[in-house]
C-alpha cells in the first residue's frame, strides 16, 4: 500500500518532470528563431514586403511558431469566453465540441442500437454467424472516410454524412465483440437457465447480457475510441460546425496556436470519453 | 453377493437394443430408464441397453471411468442432452427437456459470478414461483442458504467463496425451487477431502430430512457406500475378440450398511470392507478404463 503510493508519487513527479522538459525544450526553440528574426534587423514593412514577395519563407514559417506566452493567451482566450458565437466562422471552442460529440453521440448511439441486438443474434445462432461473416470480414476493414463520397451522394447532406461515417466506423467492433460474447458465455450458466425453465427473454436479459456484458463493454470502448478519431476527419471534409472544421478553419487562418489548442483539446475529450467507458466497463466486469 | 443383476455378458452390439434382456416393470419406479443408448459413432454406441429404476426417496450412486457416459445419463434425466434411443419416465411421465422437477447440481458450482449468494438462489426461486412476491421470495432463499450454512456469506459474490462454500450454494440453489429429484454430476469432484467429508455429510443429513430422490455420479467409491442405497456400477464400451461391446450398467449393487451411517463411523461397520474391495475390484478389473 505505502510503495504503490510512492510509486503512484513518483510517476506524477517525473510526469510533471516531462512536461516541464517539453515546455522547456519549446521555450527555448522559439525564443532562438525569434532573437534570430530580431538579428536580421528588418523593420516591419520590409518583413511585410519579403512576406508579400514570397522571399524568406522558411524564415517567415520558423517565425511563425508560436511562442509559449502566444499559446498561453490564446488558451486563456479560448477558456474564458468558449461560448461565444460571431457567425458560421468564428464560434467558441465548447460550441464547436458540442457540435463534435453530438455527431459523435449519435452516430455511436444509432451504432449501439444496431450492432448491439444484431451481435446478440449472431452470436446465438451458430447458422447467422456464419452467413454473416464474410460480410463483417469485408466491410470491417474499409476506412471509414471511403464511405463519405458515397453517402455524401445519397444522403446529400453533410451533416448527416459525417454522423453515418460515425455509424458505419462504431458498428463493426461492437457487433464482432457482441457476437463474441453472447456466443462465449458459458454452458453451465445457460444449462442453468434451462433446468429453471427460465423463458428465452429473462435468459437474455438476466443470463446472457450479463455474462457479455464485460466483452460487449470493450467493443463499445473500441468504438468509441474510433469514433472520436474518425470525427476529427471527417469534419475536415464536410466543414461547417465541429472541432475538426475548427482545426481545417485556423489552419486556413495559419492560427498555429488555435491549431495546436484544438490538438490538445481533442486529445483531452477523448481521454475523458475513454475514462467513461473504463468506468463503465468496470461496473459490469465481474470475477470468476 | 449384493448384485440385483448378474454381471452383463459380452453381447455384440447389433442385437443390443432390441434384446429384451432385462424388462423393468411399468408399474412401480418413480424415475424409469429404460434401453437408453447413446451413440456418436453410428455403430459404436457409448453406452446401450441401460436401464433402471429409482424409487422415491431413495439415493443412487452411479460410478464408473471417465468416458463411460455417466455424464450423458445425467444430462439426458436433466433433459440438456437426448439420448440416441430408449426412454426416461418421471412419476409415469416422460421426460422431454428440461423441468423444474428435476433439481442439478452441477461439476462446475455454475453459479452466476455477476450475482450474490442471495441473487443466484433467488434467480431459481423467481423462476419456480413467478407469482411470489418479493419478500416470499426473500424468506425461502434464507431459509435454504441458512440449510447450507452460509447465512453469514448471504450478501457476498461467488468470487468472495471458497471451492466448498460455492459448492454448498449450488446444492442450496438446487434444493430451493423443491424438486421431485435430485441430479448431482460429481458434485465435490474439485474439492480438498476435508472439505468433501463435511459437505457429504451436510449433504446426507439434508437429504435425509427432506426425502429427496437423488441421483448422483461419483468417482469416489467411499462417497458412493456413504451416500447410496445402491450403487450402479458402469462398464465402459470395449473393442473384444467378439466385437466392440458398448459400455452399460454392469452391476447393481445394493448397500446392505445400515442407513444411519456416518463418514466417522463407516469403516467400522460389518460388511463395509467386503463392499468398498467388491467396487474397487470391479473398477480395477471389470469396468476397462480408457
């Protein structure tokens, strides 16, 4: 007990230790290109004028990497106000993150509904499983972002086009696991169910959703994982709203510190979304 | 010298099904098996020709090798397996699949690990009863965990258990939705023989007092003298000079020791010595072991 907390102790030092060094390392990388910028001793418009020229770009670029106190304002900038809204362009972060999870809650959602139930049934019966496993086999496989073009095409709305890439990315780790699970539960616990007379629902439900319940928990927390990476991208492509559309957006603007804040951002949501489901998986997980 | 049946004799196997060598009588036996036959392979049957009756109340050991198909004669009177021929009658009724008239206790405890003492007991008694209210429900499965003795581990997951203490849980959940009969598949096979010893005794005691028709597979011969009123003793199926010979009930064997026998006590009742030597030779030599 006393040496796991020490241990625990000693991990979070040497991580604030790392943090530090990376912090440190990007200090001093900017500060050097900065002074070197300085040392050129060009006025403002002659730097404007070589910009406007095209000279000097590689200059200009190293430049152009923000400086730890630039990122710290716009980080500050973002947290305080994160709710505004200046039209389509110019939204605040927890707008466009809103946007983001809400794709992705759907689309995930819509993906539980489907794989869940059908990953039962072909886990139960050794004939579907077979039948559909070429399918799985091909379909699982295919990037989710191949799907766009053709959605995009049908459905002819890109909003929904992104929530359906969501859907087709989650649905392939939850139906293999529930499939998997539901067919792995183990004979004893169903001849148990039968000698009790126990009717095919309540053994469903009381029996088989518990037993899967651990493996079925783990494809949602795959999914989940893939989801979050596959929005990113594919709000890329479709734009309009989303973290995805802000990153392609301030890149556009060449905001490197916004860039580099929605990476930490996106980074920090999907933790959060993995913790959830860590949680979740531990609440159903039981011990032999 | 205790045989019901004389030893069977090696007959092949195409006129086994239909050789009426033993008729059991339709009229009294509250289980009846009569001429069941397994068969994986078409021609090499597992076991044939078995058949035999329990009365009610009474407590039958059936022991033989791994392989012989004891298993598949539990499964089949639980109604988890069909049999290749023959049937299964329950007080005049056949049997066709599972009942709740017919309580398992299975190898493996199979106790829902996701669940508590409580809850596993009270999933068998909500699936007798649906009607009980909650509470009713409530009070016979304290009644059959305070049987086993584990009212103090009531609340706690199978996990928490030990090997002896699952096992006396299983037993209570079989006991708690009152069956007709009782089916043990080897029971305390996994169990340490001191924790076997209690257990068998818990056991014998309960069954006694409740009247209960049990049946029960074994490995272990002084579990079987213990418990039994008779012992079936299985052969397994054998290639001979003759052809292959299925495996079946070679003996019936019935314990002539006094019913109120104990574990502590056995060893020195008259007759104990001459029965175990008499089950352990046919193990040894009769029953041919894969």
């Amino acid at each position: 007990m006393n040496s796991a907390r020490s241990l625990q102790l000693k991990a979070a030092l040497l991580s604030v230790l790392i943090l530090l060094l990376v912090l440190g390392i990007w200090y001093i990388a900017t500060a050097s290109s900065g002074a070197a910028g300085a040392a050129a001793g060009l006025t403002a418009e002659q730097i404007e004028y070589a910009k406007m020229m095209g000279k000097e770009v590689g200059a200009a670029k190293s430049s152009g990497f923000p400086t730890l106190g630039q990122m710290g304002s716009t980080v500050w900038g973002h947290l305080a106000n994160p709710f505004y809204d200046n039209g389509p362009n110019d939204k605040g972060i927890a707008i466009q993150l809103a946007h983001s999870l809400g794709r992705v809650g759907l689309g995930f959602g819509l993906a539980c509904l489907v794989a869940i139930p059908l990953g039962f049934i072909i886990g139960m019966s050794p004939l579907l499983r077979r039948a559909f496993d070429p399918f799985i086999q091909v379909l699982k496989p295919i990037s989710p972002l191949a799907w766009m073009p053709l959605a995009l095409y049908t459905i002819k709305d890109s909003s929904v086009s992104g929530i359906f890439v969501i859907f087709i990315c989650s649905v392939w780790p939850m139906l293999v696991n529930t499939a998997f699970g539901v067919a792995a539960v183990k004979r004893d616990w169903l001849n148990v169910a039968s000698t009790l007379e126990v009717n095919p629902l309540r053994k469903a439900f009381l029996v088989i959703l518990p037993a899967a319940a651990p493996t079925i928990l783990t494809g949602m927390r795959i999914s989940m994982g893939i989801a979050w990476l596959v929005i990113v991208a594919a709000e890329m492509l479709v734009g309009g709203t989303g973290i995805g559309y802000f990153v392609w957006n301030e890149w556009n603007n060449l905001s490197l510190t916004n860039v580099i804040f929605a990476i930490l951002v996106i980074g920090v949501v999907g933790m959060l979304l993995d913790l959830a489901f860590g949680q979740l998986q531990k609440a159903v997980t039981y011990v032999e | 010298m205790w045989s019901e049946v004389p030893s069977r004799v090696a007959t092949p196997v195409a006129i086994a099904p239909t050789s009426p060598q033993r008729k059991v009588s339709p009229v009294d036996g509250f289980l009846r098996i009569e001429q069941l036959s397994k068969a994986y392979q078409f021609d090499k049957p597992v076991f044939a020709d078995v058949s035999f009756t329990l009365e009610r109340g009474e407590f039958v050991c059936i022991i033989g090798h791994s392989g012989c198909g004891k298993t598949t004669i539990l499964n089949v009177l639980a109604g988890l397996d069909t049999a290749s021929s023959g049937h299964v009658f329950m007080d005049g009724r056949e049997v066709a699949g599972p009942s709740l008239e017919r309580g398992v206790v299975f190898q493996g405890h199979a106790l829902m690990p996701w669940l508590t003492v409580r809850q596993n007991i009270a999933f068998a008694v909500k699936s007798r009863w649906p009607e009980w209210p909650a509470a009713q429900i409530n009070v016979q499965v304290e009644k059959f965990v305070a049987m086993v003795g584990l009212s103090h581990a009531i609340d706690k997951k199978p996990s928490q258990l030990s090997g002896g203490m699952k096992q006396r849980v299983g037993i209570a959940r079989a006991f708690s939705i009152q069956p007709k009969m009782l089916l043990l598949d080897e029971p305390f096979g996994a169990l340490d023989a001191l924790t076997r010893g209690t257990i068998q005794d818990e056991l014998m005691t309960i069954v006694r007092q409740t009247q209960q028709t049990v049946f029960m597979i074994t490995h272990d011969v002084d579990e079987a003298i213990l418990l039994a009123d008779r012992i079936l003793l299985m052969s397994n199926g054998s290639e001979t000079a003759t052809g292959y010979v299925p495996g079946g009930i070679a003996e019936v064997v019935v314990n002539p020791l006094p019913r109120e026998r104990t574990r502590a006590g056995l060893h020195h009742l008259d007759g104990y010595y001459e029965l175990r030597n008499h089950i352990v030779d046919f193990l040894v030599t009769r029953a041919v072991a894969h």
